[in-house]
C-alpha cells in the first residue's frame, strides 16, 4: 500500500509541475510583447523636419450646391384654342425673336359662330337701311330740300352703322379664323417671345391646345431659353449668409464639365425658408462669358468671402496654443540642443495655412516634431 501511495504521490507532484511551467510560459507570452514594445517607444529616436513660412494667398470659401438656368426663359403659349397643326423647330433649334414656331387650327365653339353670325346678319340689316337713307337725303340735300344739320345726323347714324358691320364682321372672323383680317398677324401663328434657344417642346402635334387668358394659364408650346445669360442659383445655411455681399467672386464647377466656370454674386435673399428642420437662403450667381449650351444641371458654387495676396504664412499643425500664447518651435543659434519658443502674432487663416502677422521672417527655420 505504502508503495502504491508513493507512486500516487509522485504522479500528483508531476502534474503540480506542469502547471507550473505551463503558467509561467502564458504569463512569458503576454508580458514579453509588452515589454518590447515599451522598451522600443522609449528608445526610439525623437525625429524632426525644419521648415520655413511661405508667401502665399490666402482665401476662404463657402460651397454650396444648386443648378444652373438661363437668365432669361419663355415658356410659349396660345392666345387661341384649337389644336397644334405644324411645329416648325426642334429641341436644339435656335431661334429669334418674333420667328413663327408653330401653327394652331381652330376648332371655333359651334355656339359662339352662331351667335356671331347672326350679328353679322342684323348688323348687314341695319347698314342696309341706312345705306338706302343716306343716298335718298344726299340727293334732297344736293337740291336744298333738307337743311345740312339735318343731313349730318342721318350721315352719322349710316356711318355708325357702317362700322357696326365691319366689327361684326372681325368678331366672326377671328372665332371662325382666329384673326380678323388677310394682312393681319394671325393668333394662330405662335412667335418666339425672345431670342435663344429651344430646350423643351412638351405638346406634339394634334394634341388639343388651350389658351392663356386670366383663367387658364394655357398649354406650353415650347419653352426658349437664352443660353447667352446664364446664372446659378442656389441657397446657403443660415449662420453662413451673414458672411456673404453681392459683387463677391464665384467659381461654378457644373455636373457637365471639367472646366469651372466664373461668376459673380447677384442676389441674396433677405428671408430664409425651413427645408428639413434646416434654415436656408436662395442665391444668385451671374455667370460670367459662360460656354454652355445645355441648362437645368446640377453645380456646385465656391463663393470667396475672404482673400488675401502674398502674405507671410505657416501651417497651422506647426502652431502651439498654451494658456494666452501662440508659438512656434526653433533651434537656439548658441545651442543646437535645445530649442526656443518664438511666440507670433497670428491673422488670416484659411483651415490649412495661418498669416503670420509678427514674429517670424520669410527665411527663419522652424522645428517640426514627427509625431
């Protein structure tokens, strides 16, 4: 029993051994990264860059998004009703002012022709009557049988008459023909309202046609843009307007070219309006000598609100803000060891590059730590 207890008892001990060492081999496998790296980040060697300020412009922007429109744009309408027989442009098309676009047929209310005709009757009737009136009383006066006041009340009421008949008559003209004479520019015949281009024709041909008046705003022909003038408009969040002046300079980087285009600032609005929980201004931006033949695309404007020409800068990661005092790093002249706090006044600042008002000259070298 003895000896059996004995070899139970080395067994135990063997295995108190080898969790022993297993312990101490984890607990070596955790501390000796530690360890190294630790001792590496205090050996490593503290490296620097010299650098020196630059002369540079400075400026600060604001960028918002919009879309690009011709300054001026005619939607084309009828003053008549009837339907769209021939249109004479394209998508594309420039065009003048005054240039025939399209032709409207007249489809004329059956009950309007009627009762417009019947006026023309009553109003052949009446001239008529006076027509037989006036040529028997210029015969009595021409013998001196009538007094001449007497004849020229007749003249006047056969005159009246006269043009009676001619008014009738154009008002059934133009429900009939839409106009109401040969040498007169029909309603039917769509003109062009300003001079530009076609962008949109939105009625084919044979679709009915209504007309613009008070109570209808009447069915687009087409719409002319003047590609000539073109702006930008766009809008900008509420704590930015404050910084913002007509006559500002603009660049306008559109959704269709590579080239930016310039701009000046024209209009700014004076009341914002909520989209999104969010307050906004609508801006206008006047393009200048702009190269586009395309409108209603997407662009966004880098509007200049602040700008300075060769002034004195350095990087702002190179600055050091302590308590009220802003320095820079530089080498003593009497010790290379040891460096020096040069305090600098600071102004503009454009996010990456600060202007050095004071402390610094264009040729001293700064001390810039590598992180």
């Amino acid at each position: 029993m003895e000896k059996e207890f004995q070899i139970l008892k080395k067994k135990f001990n063997m295995k108190k051994i080898l969790k022993f060492l297993i312990s101490v081999f984890l607990l070596i496998l955790i501390i000796w990264p530690i360890y190294y790296f630790v001792t590496k980040k205090n050996n490593k060697e503290i490296t620097y860059s010299l650098m020196k300020p630059e002369k540079r412009d400075l400026k600060n922007f604001i960028i918002c998004s919009g879309v690009v429109l011709p300054k001026e744009e005619a939607e084309i309408k009828s003053r008549v009703s009837g339907v769209l027989e021939n249109l004479y442009v394209q998508n594309g098309d420039r065009v003048s002012k005054g240039q025939i676009i399209a032709e409207i047929g007249i489809i004329p209310d059956m009950g309007e022709l009627v009762v417009s005709e019947s006026g023309v009757n009553i109003a052949k009737i009446n001239f008529d009557n006076q027509n037989v009136s006036y040529n028997r009383n210029k015969i009595l006066l021409e013998k001196g049988i009538i007094p001449k006041a007497e004849f020229e009340k007749i003249e006047n009421e056969f005159l009246n008459t006269k043009e009676q008949l001619n008014n009738a008559r154009k008002k059934y003209r133009i429900i009939k023909l839409g106009n109401y004479s040969n040498f007169q520019k029909s309603n039917t015949s769509i003109t062009s309202t300003i001079d530009g281009i076609v962008t949109l024709l939105p009625t084919k041909i044979g679709a009915s046609i209504i007309q613009s008046n008070n109570f209808s705003e009447g069915t687009t022909i087409a719409k002319i843009s003047n590609i000539e003038k073109m702006i930008f408009e766009g809008n900008v969040k509420e704590y930015e307007v404050a910084k913002l002046n007509e006559g500002m300079n603009v660049i306008i980087n559109t959704a269709i070219s590579d080239k930016n285009e310039k701009g000046v600032l024209s209009e700014i609005s004076t009341s914002g309006k909520n989209i999104d929980g969010m307050i906004l201004f609508d801006i206008k931006v006047e393009l200048i000598d702009a190269k586009i033949n395309k409108t209603g695309f997407s662009a966004n404007a880098k509007i200049t609100t602040n700008e300075k020409k060769d002034v004195l800068t350095i990087r702002e990661e190179w600055i050091t803000v302590k308590n009220d005092s802003t320095y820079v790093l530089m080498k003593k002249n009497n010790d290379e060891d040891e460096d020096e706090k040069r305090l600098i006044e600071l102004g503009f600042s454009d996010g990456i590059f600060t202007e050095v008002l004071s402390g610094l000259n264009v040729n001293e070298t700064i001390i810039v730590y590598d992180k």
